[in-house]
C-alpha cells in the first residue's frame, strides 16, 4: 500500500528493543483500568513483531499459556494469573489508503484508542466520533468490538495484523474472520469453541473511514443534545464533543474511579418473554432487533432491582449508571466478583433473565 505522498503520514514505531524486556513479579495494579491487585509470575511487554516472535523462542515463555493485555480496561483480575502477562505496546498511525470511498489509516494495537480518534478528526478524517473517550488501547477494539451511540468498531474496519502465538507467523484478517458480535469477535473466545483468545497477539489495526462523511444520530442522547442545541447538522466535530460530554456526565472516568465501563451486556430476550415482561414491568427501556427479538437495557434491570450506590467491600455499583461497577479504593477482583454474582442473582430472580459479564474474568 502507498505511505507516501501528500497528506500521508509515516509509520511512527520506535525501533524495537534488542532483547525481550521480561519483568518478574509485577504488579498488574496500573496496568488495568479497575485497578485491582494482581502479580504476574512474567510480564513481557511487546513494541513489535519481532518481540513476539523473540518470546516464542524463549526457553521460559515461548511454551507458557499467555493473556494479552491491552490497556486492561475490559478485564477483572480476581486472582493473580498463571499466564505469562504479554502487554502490547506496538505504536504507530499513518494513513495508508486514500481512496473515493474512504480513507484507510493503520494504527499500532497499543496506540491509545481515544487519541486515535482524536487525530483522526484533527487529520481531517471523520468518522470515529461516535467512539469517542471508549478506554483502552486500538489493539482491543476489535477485541471486543467496543460500540457506543450507534456505532461499532466493526462498521469501520478494514482488517488487523495478528501474530499466532504458536507459530509466529504474521495474519492479515478481515472482518469475516474476526467474526464480529455484540461486543464479541474470535479473540475473545476460547480455542476449545474455536477462538484465538490467548492463540493470537493483534499488533496493528486498520480502520476505514468512508467518504463522504456521514453522521450517525440515531443514539437516544444524541437526539437529544440536537434539541437542547437546535443543531439539526452537527459536523463531527460538534458530535465529537456530545459523546464526550454525554460520557463524561454518566460514565466514571477510569483515570480517577477504577472501572471496566459496561460490567454487563444488554440481554437479548424474545419478543414474547419481553412483552411477558412489560405486562409486569411497562417501564422496561428495550429496542427492537433486526431479527424480531428484543434488547433489553441491563442498566435498567439493574436499577430496578435497587443496586444503584450499592457495595461489597470496596467494589460497588456506580451511582449514575448501574451497569457500571467501580472500585472505590482498594477493592479486590473477588469484591467485584460477589458483588456482580449477587446483582446476577437479584435480576434473574425478579426478571428471569440471567445477565452475562462483559468484560473477560481473569
Ligand atoms: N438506565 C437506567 N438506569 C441505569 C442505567 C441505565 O434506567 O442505572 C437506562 C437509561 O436511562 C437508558 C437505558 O437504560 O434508557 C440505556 O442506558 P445507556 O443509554 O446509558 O446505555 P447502556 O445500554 O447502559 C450501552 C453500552 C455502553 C455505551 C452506551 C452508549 C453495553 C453493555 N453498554 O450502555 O458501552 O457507551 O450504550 O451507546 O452495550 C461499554 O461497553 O463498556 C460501554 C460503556
């Protein structure tokens, strides 16, 4: 692909270390954005390619069952893991396409998501606004599919480079094969059900913005902040700014309240378990699906159950949106693991819908 020529930047990765930098006995403590306690018997971090591949022909690790680490923000540690920690620090952004129906930039997995966007619209390149201030790093994007106020990472990938860890050899996948869900892809899935989770390393992601630019305002809050304004053609920039505020508004920020965002998915019920539901409940928050069933806002279930400022330990539930669980200081991944079982138990006692964890429990 061309990297060169006007309005087309360069590739800014630091040359990689000679040696793999292994750290013995770490604290994960701020390497995960809930912040709770954790040591790991190794901890690599990777800048490149070569790293992985280094760390595949390590006497100590190359074997050695591994977790990949991003920016730890969609991760409960409730015990120390006994995998080899591999924290991906490849950086790098450029844009490597400019074609009619896009833009095509490419970004290091360890790249700060948020500043992505950011540049991206300050590049002249819109399209992300709507994922704006999501935690974590670009290489967990697709991890997990991260989506807010109408849009998925999916809707503007293009494809990764991953590394197998077995092999070491370099991937190119699309997104048929990353096999996109509702905060769900292959990486996230176990090999036994045919994922890469802990089989592959991504180290770099490319994400297509399409041309013309054209906003996304179906979200609810969105809608609204175009009453409140009277801005009935927000530019990007301006969206850019909403999803921040709106964020900011209900949503702890990871860098002062430990957190993993969303602590549970929304539940996908049928239509008539739903319509059974707003016969006792007519309050429910849910959407129609395009398939006829019906999501139901989790936050809302949460709520009614009573769980808003409500605690174990130090874990507790965050006063302006129950879906979120936050660490008030010193909290344990087992706190947060009672304290998501019982709101588990409390929902599925007075709905019957049992509530999935979001983020991966380590
Ligand atoms: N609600 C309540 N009480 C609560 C929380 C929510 O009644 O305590 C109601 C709200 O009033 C609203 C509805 O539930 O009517 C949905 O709430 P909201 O719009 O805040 O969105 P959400 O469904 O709770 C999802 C994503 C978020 C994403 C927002 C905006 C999931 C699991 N979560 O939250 O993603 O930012 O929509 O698009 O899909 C994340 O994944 O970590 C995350 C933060």
């Amino acid at each position: 692909m061309d990297t060169t020529g006007s309005g087309l930047g360069r590739a800014s990765a630091p040359a990689p270390a000679p040696t793999l930098a292994i750290e013995r006995d770490a604290s994960l403590g701020e390497l995960n954005s809930f912040r709770l306690p954790a040591t790991a018997r190794l901890l690599v971090r990777v800048r490149s390619e070569a790293d992985v591949r280094r760390l595949l022909a390590d006497p100590e690790c190359g074997r050695a069952s591994k977790l990949v680490l991003g920016g730890g923000s969609n991760l409960v540690f409730s015990r120390d893991p006994r995998a080899v920690v591999l924290r991906v620090e490849v950086k790098g952004r450029r844009l490597v396409a400019e074609r009619p129906d896009a833009w095509v930039v490419e970004v290091g997995a360890g790249e700060t998501w948020h500043e992505i966007v950011a540049w991206t619209l300050d590049q002249g390149w819109p399209g992300l606004e709507n994922l704006a201030l999501i935690p974590g790093t670009a290489g967990a994007a697709p991890v997990q599919n991260i989506g807010a106020y109408g849009l998925e990472l999916k809707d503007r990938f293009e494809s990764l480079d991953a590394v197998d860890l077995v092999t070491g050899r370099t991937v190119t996948l699309d997104a048929r094969a990353c096999a996109f869900g509702y905060r769900d892809s292959v990486f996230k899935r176990a090999a036994l059900d045919g994922g890469l989770a802990g089989k592959s390393l991504i180290t770099r992601v490319r994400l297509r913005l399409p041309r013309p630019w054209q906003p996304v305002l179906g979200y609810l809050d969105l809608e609204r902040k175009m009453a409140e304004t009277g801005e009935a053609a927000p530019d990007a920039r301006t969206i850019f700014d909403w999803v921040c505020a709106i964020r900011r508004a209900k949503l702890p920020d990871p860098a002062r309240i430990g957190n993993a965002g969303s602590f549970f998915k929304n539940p996908v019920v049928s239509a008539e378990q739903c319509r059974d539901i707003i016969g006792r409940d007519p309050e429910i928050v849910h959407y129609p699906m395009p398939d006829g069933r019906m999501k139901l806002a989790a936050g809302w279930l949460i709520d009614a159950c009573g769980w808003k400022g409500k605690s174990v330990g130090r874990a507790a539930v965050y006063e302006r949106q129950a879906l979120v669980l936050v660490n008030r200081g010193g909290a344990t991944g087992a706190e947060v693991v009672t304290l998501a079982r019982a709101i588990q138990e409390s929902v599925y006692g007075r709905f019957g819908i049992r509530l999935e964890p979001e983020p991966v429990i380590v």
